[in-house]
C-alpha cells in the first residue's frame, strides 16, 4: 500500500468511470473511421501511375486547400482572431511532414514496393508513437509496454524480409522499403506532435484545426506547382488529365478532410500511447484494398506480420485499460 501521512491512507481500488469508457470508446470509431478512409490513399498512385509523385501530392493538397477555404470562409474573421503566431508556425511543419511531404514518400513507396508493403510497415507506427508517448505524465510505463513493443518488431523483421528477398531485378522492392520508412519518420513526427498541439489547444476546434491545416497545406501545394509541373515526364490525354483531376479530388474529400477531422476528433479523446495503436485501423484496410486490387491472396509473411501487429495493438489496450480500471483515489483522513 503506497505511503501516507500518519493518519491517512490511499486506497487503490478498481473503478469505473462512465464518462471515461464513452470517451475511449467514441475515441476508438474515430480512429477506425480514419483508418478505413486514410486506407484509400494507398490506391490513388496506382489508378493514375502516369503521374508523378509529387504531381499526386500537389493535385491532392491543391484540391484540399481550396475546399477547405470554403468551409472556414464564413467564420474567418472569429478564427483568425483567436489563432496564435506559434500556432502557424506548427500548421506549417504539421502540414509539411503529414501531408505533402508524407504523400510525395507514400506515392513512390507504392510505385516502387506496391500498396500491402507500403500500408504494412506505415502499421509499425505504433511502436514509435507508443515509446514517446510512454515519456509523457501519468502516461503507463513503458516496461508494461515492452511486450506490445516486441511482437510489433517482430512484424517488422517479417515485412524487411519479404522485401529483400521478393525477386526484383531493379531492387524496386528494397527502394519501396525505404521510402515506407521515411514515410514513417515522417507520420509519426506529424502524429506526435499533432495530437500535443490539440491537448493543449483550447481557443480552436478540432475541425477548425482540419480546415486551418487544409490551407496551409494547399498553400504549399501551390508553391510546389511550377515544379511538379516541370517534372512532368511526356504528356497526358485529356481523359488522363479529367482522372486525375477526380483521383485528387477524391482523395482530398474523402481522406484529407473527413480522415483528418475524424483524426483530430480522436487525438483529443485518447492518450498519444493509444493513439498511435489506432493506426492499426489504416493498415488493415490499406492491405485489404491493396489485396483485392493486386487481385491476389495475402502472402505468408504479409499474414504474419498483420497477426503480430494485432498482437501488439491488442497487448497494448489490455494495458491500457488494466491501469484505466485502477486508481488511486483521494487521500483519506482516518482522524475526521
């Protein structure tokens, strides 16, 4: 029993708030909402592979930009009253890292690797995500965590594997891999540092927050223009240029906007150690959609490695709600 001045005592008990399970819960939905819209990303490459990633990653933003301009139009003037100088400037870097740096990355890992490596080692995001949120106060330790932390690895090692060893004259496989990765770098920063931003932001709405980072991220977009536009390598058909058009647009509504404020939404109703499990959710859908475009069964160590990413997400919640089901409640004076 933890100590106490003489006279009181604190009393660990079991406990079970309400308010608390509904939040985790409806924090849960959105994260698997984002997810299954998020996993749609992970196609747009190979349904317009004549372009350029960096053309996908500035038609994308470009058309989440302006859509989110119009939205936050009729109430500008309340929200730029209330936003921060240091509030752009992490616009700037949230959006740079989780949106066009982030998509220019993702597109060349699925061009070079395909889409089920490409969403499966973007999955390992928890472990990162999990040992800096672990830093965080009150959050559970992270030796509780260790053995999430150690079948999350071991997926990895599965998916490193399958990519060295595909056959792949051009070594297109291992430059997929590597892309993933920088992928990863990038998105966990984005997600971090995110989800810190809206715990301690009390002067906007998360969906205020989607919209804001919506133009930042178009405005980046646009300075990208002239060179995704020079990059271009031969010229596209006018049918090649209306799908394009509708994939970024697409894109753009359906991951962009609503994946992002349902995100949002979620970074404020669960610890950054669970937040970074509910990527689990863009993983699964981004193997099964990849799975059914390829047309193919999953490969052996593709299964293995999302039943050990499973058992991780799963190891971590039970630790989670062990400590949530578990508190210590106020000091008690025996002498009243």
């Amino acid at each position: 029993m933890p100590l106490a001045p003489r006279g009181k005592i604190i009393v660990n008990v079991p406990s079970h708030n309400p308010d608390r399970s509904s939040q985790a819960t409806l924090g849960i939905l959105c994260g698997a909402g984002a997810g299954a819209l998020w996993g749609l990303v992970f196609l747009a490459p190979e349904l317009v592979r004549s372009f350029t990633p960096l053309q996908l990653s500035v038609g994308r933003y470009l058309a989440y930009g302006l859509i989110a301009a119009v939205l936050i139009a009729p109430r500008w003037s309340r929200v730029f009253c209330v936003i921060r100088l240091r509030d752009w400037s992490a616009l700037f870097w949230l959006s740079l890292f989780g949106n066009t740096l982030y998509y220019v990355l993702v597109s060349s890992a699925v061009l070079a690797g395909g889409i089920a490596l490409t969403s499966l080692v973007l999955g390992f995001m928890p472990v990162a995500v999990t040992i800096i949120g672990s830093r965080d106060k009150g959050a559970v330790p992270l030796r509780s965590l260790l053995p999430s932390l150690g079948l999350c690895a071991a997926g990895a090692v599965c998916i490193g594997w399958q990519a060295l060893t595909m056959p792949s004259p051009s070594g297109q496989s291992v430059m997929g891999l590597v892309y993933a990765l920088a992928a990863l770098t990038c998105w966990t920063t984005y997600a971090v540092w995110n989800s810190r931003c809206l715990m301690r932001m009390h002067h906007l709405s998360a969906h205020d927050w989607t919209l804001l980072t919506g133009l930042v991220t178009g405005g980046q977009a646009l300075v990208l223009l002239p060179v995704a536009l020079l990059a271009s390598s031969g010229s596209h058909s006018p049918s090649e240029w209306g799908r394009f058009a509708g994939v970024s647009a697409g894109v753009a509504v359906i991951a962009s906007l609503f994946g992002n404020a349902l995100w949002n939404r979620m970074c404020r109703l669960l610890p950054l150690t669970m937040t970074g499990q509910m990527i689990l959710f863009e993983t699964l859908f981004g193997v099964t959609y990849g799975v059914l475009w390829e047309q193919r069964a999953p490969r052996f160590l593709e299964m293995a490695a999302f039943a050990l990413m499973i058992g991780s997400v799963l190891s971590c919640a039970a630790v989670h709600r062990r400590q949530s089901t578990h508190e210590t409640l106020p000091v008690m004076d025996l002498a009243a």
